[in-house]
C-alpha cells in the first residue's frame, strides 16, 4: 500500500486532475500559466505546422494528453490543440467522419472500421499507432478495507451482478483477515462506448471464461449495475457512493485517491495496480499489425511474477497515406513528441505506464513514414 499510496500523492501534486471536456490551450495563456516543468520539457520539441490540431476520443488517457498538450504548446506557440475526451468509440466515430486529425482509442481498429477509414484515407488505411500504456484500476469504495485482494472470477462475477454483498464467501475465502460488512455492491460501469470496457472484458473473457460469457465490445454487455460517463464520471461514482466498484485507468484512482483492488493472477503474491506491475505485463505484448500499423495482442492472462494483467493500451490513429494536409505536419510534430523519451517520461510521473523500448522504437520509425 506504500507505492501505491506514494504514487497517488505524487499524481495529485502534479496536478493529474481527472476532469470530463475539451482541452483548449491558447498562445496567449500559455504564457501566463506556463511552469517551470512545462518549459523545461519544451526545449526538445521541434514544431511543425500550424492552427487547430483536432482530436477525440479515449478517456483514459487524457490525463497524459493534458500534460502533453501543456508542454507542446509551450515550444509551439502557433498550433492549438483540442483534444475532446468522448471516450474511444466517439473518437473512433468522428476521425471515420473526417472531422478530426487523429483517434484515441484504448483498442487497436476492428478490420470493419479499417475498411470504412479507406474512404478518408487517400491512398492508404487507418493505422494503429500505441502510446499510452497503464493499468486498468479496479477501484472500491468500502469503509474499512484497505487492502483487497479478488481474483478474475470474483471480479467477473461482481460486473455481472452474481455477487451482491461484500462479505459474500468467495470474497471472505480471498480476505481471510479483511472485515468485510455485509454492504450491498453497487458496480458502476461505463455509459459511453468504452477501451476501456473492452479491454476489461477481454480480461475476463481469458482469465475467467467460466464465469464472463460475454464478447468484448467498447459497449458495456452484462446486466445490472450502474452506469457513468466516460472514465471520470465512474470515478466519481465510486469515490461519493458506500459500498461501489468500477474501473477505470490508474490515473483516475490516484487522482480521487480511491483504493485499488490488488488481482490473485495464479502468481506467488496478489499484483498491485501500479505502473511498473503494467509495464511487466505489457512487455509480454506482441505486434500484430503490418508495415506501419503496430496494433498489439496482450497477455491478459498472464501470470508472471508482478506483472499486472488488467491494463489497456492507448493508440493513435491516423491514415498511413492519406491524411489532411492541413493538418498532416502538426499531427506529426506533436506525436513525435508524446512518443520521444520526453513524452514517454511524463506517463510515469502521472500513473501511466512508458511504452517499453522495443514498441516505442517502432513507434518513432513509423510516425515520419505518415503521410
């Protein structure tokens, strides 16, 4: 609980501050509200391009967008960035329509929507680029227990509304010591079309395919439960309501400082949900696109020795050919920043987990290729 507690308090000092909007920095205010840390992050930044620079879409990483944003703008006094935080599905939907440079998606594209992206890519198709790793936290709110530990089934089993109290026996036989009240659950889910859902899904259809039968869709599937919108509405669900669960990336567990589930993957010792346990996990990925796509396939099933296996991972997605040139040049400008050792050097400091080498190498070569 050390690290994790240590974590949040440095997520909160930095300001990661989870709130639901459009993020709109201007020239002119980034000037009088520019610190210290912002300029010193914008010396390495080379722009290019110039006005509005549109984006949407994944809630959990907006967080790191933030911080992102704040610090390109500084070096690029000439590029306004607007990142609308709609959550994945949203983002995906509009850069389908053409409205916006680039999508941030906490899932790779689905070979349908790679065949819609055909029509506003020129010449070329919609590629996956990651950017953001993290773990998908499980958060709780109940009095007097600080230190829970479930495993996949038990989680499967509460999102579905098949455990209802939290001193149910299958919770009681994995906290033989905690004092577990008899509060009824309230699991709270995404309203909105979700990465994040998904992934969660995707987690439970592996690592408890007797228990979630459900497909993983950005939509939520199971019955009952109590919905939120976006990332940050779920974690102020949990943090104001007695006896509630949801889940939503680490950053937004720090940020409302609310306790995190600890996860019985088979290993010797429950994994905490922190940067570091997602980074062991996530260095098990493996590409699985082609050329310039880097779409990759996660372990969630895995049971190394703390590794995290409830995580997500962030892309990017633009056109390999065929992008606006319009906004062709800002786009990559300022994504050459968030993937540089700069960019990647900001997730930690806010609860997200670095890219490891190997991915965000490739991801370096492949954002000049973009055209």
């Amino acid at each position: 609980m050390m690290l994790q507690r240590t974590i949040r308090l440095r997520a909160l000092a930095l300001g990661a501050v989870a709130v639901s909007g459009a993020l709109v920095l201007t020239a002119c205010g980034s000037d009088t509200n520019t610190s210290k840390d912002a300029k010193k992050a914008a010396a390495n930044i080379k722009c290019d391009g110039k006005g509005k620079l549109l984006a949407s879409g994944s809630t959990a990483q907006k967080n790191a967008v933030d911080a992102w944003v704040k610090n390109y703008q500084t070096a690029c006094k000439e590029t306004q960035i607007n990142y609308k935080d709609i959550g994945s599905g949203g983002g995906v939907q509009e850069w389908l329509q053409g409205t916006t440079a680039f999508a941030g998606s906490d899932s790779a594209l689905k070979p349908e929507e790679v065949a819609k992206s055909k029509k506003i890519c020129k010449g070329g198709q919609g590629v996956n680029l990651p950017m953001v790793g993290g773990p998908v936290a499980v958060s709780y709110n109940v009095p007097g227990v600080d230190n829970l530990v479930l495993d996949a089934s038990a989680v499967a089993k509460i999102f579905d509304s098949k455990i209802k109290k939290w001193n149910d026996p299958e919770i009681k036989k994995l906290n033989p010591d905690a004092k577990l009240p008899s509060t009824d659950i309230q699991p709270f889910h995404r309203s909105d079309e979700s990465g994040t859902t998904q992934n969660l899904g995707k987690y439970l259809g592996t690592a408890a395919k007797d228990d979630w039968k459900y497909p993983d869709e950005k939509s939520w599937p199971a019955k009952g439960g109590q919905s939120a919108s976006g990332s940050a509405g779920v974690a102020q669900q949990v943090k104001q309501t007695d006896g509630a669960i949801g889940y939503f990336e680490l950053s937004y567990a720090t940020a409302n400082n609310l306790d995190t589930v600890k996860l019985d993957t088979g290993a010797s010792e429950p994994v905490e949900a922190t940067t570091e346990n997602a980074s062991k996990a996530i260095a098990d990925a493996k590409v699985v696109g082609k050329d310039k796509d880097l779409a990759l396939d996660l372990n969630y099933a895995t049971k190394t020795e703390g590794a995290y296996p409830l995580m997500l991972v962030t892309y990017e997605i633009l056109c390999d050919k065929g992008n606006k040139p319009s906004s062709l040049k800002a786009a990559k400008s300022f994504l050459t920043y968030t993937a540089s050792e700069d960019g990647q050097g900001e997730l930690a400091k806010l609860g997200y987990a670095p890219l490891p080498d190997e991915i965000a190498k490739k991801v370096r070569s492949a954002i000049p290729e973009l055209a």
